[in-house]
C-alpha cells in the first residue's frame, strides 16, 4: 500500500512545510494564498505536490487535496503537525492488521510553547456515531477507494475561514458514518501538534454558539433541538454568556441551518 499526507495549510511560498512537518512519505500540500500555481518537488522520502490556489476556507481546501491524492492510504493533516519518523510504516501497519476499516483515528501528542500538555489516545475498538465526534481532522486516516465509492468529501461552509467556524472535522465523519464507512481508533500516536494559535477561535462568543447551531442542523437534522441543548447549557465557566441565553444562540443556529441539505444524504 502507498501512503500520501494530505495537508490544509495557508501563505506558504515553497514545499519547506513537508520537511518542517517530517513527512516522509508522499504528501499533497492545499496551499491557500493570493496566486494560482502547482509545484512537484522529489525528496529522499516521496513526491510533495503544491497545489495552491486563491480559494478559502479549510473544507474547500481538503477537498482539493483529496481530489488530487492517488495513494491507497490518505492521511488527513493541519500544518501545526510534526510526525514521528515511523509515522508512514506504523500507519500502513495498522490498515494492513484492520483489512475492514475504512477509516482509522489515531492518537496525537498535544503541545504548547514545545510542552506536551496532552497525549490523545484510544484503545483500539470500533467507533461509533455517538462516540465519534470529538476528533479532529488531523488524526484521521482513510483508505482512498473507500471514500470515494461513498462519495464523502469535506463540507465547504464549515471550518476556518468559512461561512460558520469550525465543525467539518465532525461533519467529515458523520458522513462517513450515514454512508456505511466503518471507522476504528488505533492506539499508535502519530507525533505532535502545535495549540499555541488558532486561525479561527476567538472565545466562546455569540458566533459561536449560532455556528454550534447550524452544525447541529446538520449532523443530526432529527434530533437537533435536543441536541442544541446540549451543547447550550455547557461552556459555563469558560463565557460571560448566561445559560439561557447560550440555548437562545444555539437554538437560532438550528432555525437559521434548516434550510441547509443534509450533507451527509449521498447525491
């Protein structure tokens, strides 16, 4: 099997970003700026191909690295990632002694100012919708064929830079999830990454909550009023907002979103 590192990123000039990353193995880099331009660069360890474009918004700029990846294993990737240099071997390792997952979640070292705070880890099981949806993109992995026969892409109104603030990650695997994708975690700890900035969070404010909303709307379009309580009555230590006034927020967002698809209904 070949692996290729698909990796989100903004402003780079140059493929350096595949080296301060330690990717050592094929990678395809979305690079998101003020120019068109496509760059193929041979390393010791694989082919780095730039694609960069004028576009924003992370969903989009997943969506064009998967469009361009050609690997049998695609690793999803932020640009904050440093790999371990086993990385390539052990996550081919892990899909070839899970032939039936279609999707693997892997652990991660979290870090700031160089400090590993947090090691994200889980024991190898199968996951399943209501324990699935705290991960984020970089720690998942995926066989290509897969994804592409279930035609699963990543939706372009969510995440950094795009209309609402973050949720793709999550809506990414619902969708895997409602078109039968089996998705596993595994244990092995892909490297680190970086928390010290974020390109999108700015505190738990009024947006917030309404983004929260709208994601709702759209992972669980059934359920989305009583899972928007859920998440308006938490955050209370960590927002000047009162209780209620977050449910208020969240609740617009669901009204706001119900004249959104469905993403995860398979065209």
């Amino acid at each position: 099997m070949k692996l290729q590192v698909l990796v989100a990123t903004m402003g780079q000039q140059d493929t350096g970003l595949a080296q301060k990353m330690n990717i050592r193995c094929d990678a395809v880099i979305a690079n998101q700026a003020d120019r068109e331009e496509e760059v193929t660069e041979h390393t010791p360890y694989g082919t780095v191909h730039m694609i960069t474009t004028a576009t924003r918004g992370v969903g989009r700029n997943r969506n064009i690295a998967l469009a361009a990846a050609d690997a049998d294993i695609l690793l999803m990737a932020d640009d904050d990632v440093t790999y371990a240099e086993d990385m390539p071997q052990q996550v081919l390792a892990a899909f070839a002694e899970n032939p039936a997952a279609d999707v693997l979640v892997f652990g991660m070292q979290m870090t700031q100012n160089g400090v590993v705070t947090e090691t994200r880890t889980e024991r190898a099981r199968r996951l399943h919708v209501w324990n699935a949806m705290r991960y984020g993109t970089y720690r998942i992995a995926v066989r290509r064929r897969g994804l592409a026969d279930a035609a699963v892409t990543f939706h372009e109104s969510f995440g950094g830079g795009c209309p609402f603030s973050a949720g793709e990650d999550s809506l990414f695997l619902k969708t895997c999830f409602d078109r039968g994708l089996k998705v596993y975690a595994h244990p092995y700890v892909l490297g680190t990454c970086s928390k010290d900035v974020s390109s999108w969070f700015v505190g738990y404010n009024e947006k917030y909550f309404y983004d929260k909303g709208v994601l709702v709307r759209q992972m669980f379009p059934y359920t989305a009023y009583i899972m928007a309580l859920y998440f308006g009555l938490r955050f209370k230590r960590k927002t000047r907002l009162g209780p209620w006034q977050r449910v208020r927020l969240v609740y617009a967002g669901v009204r706001g979103g119900k004249h959104m698809i469905p993403y995860a209904e398979k065209p």
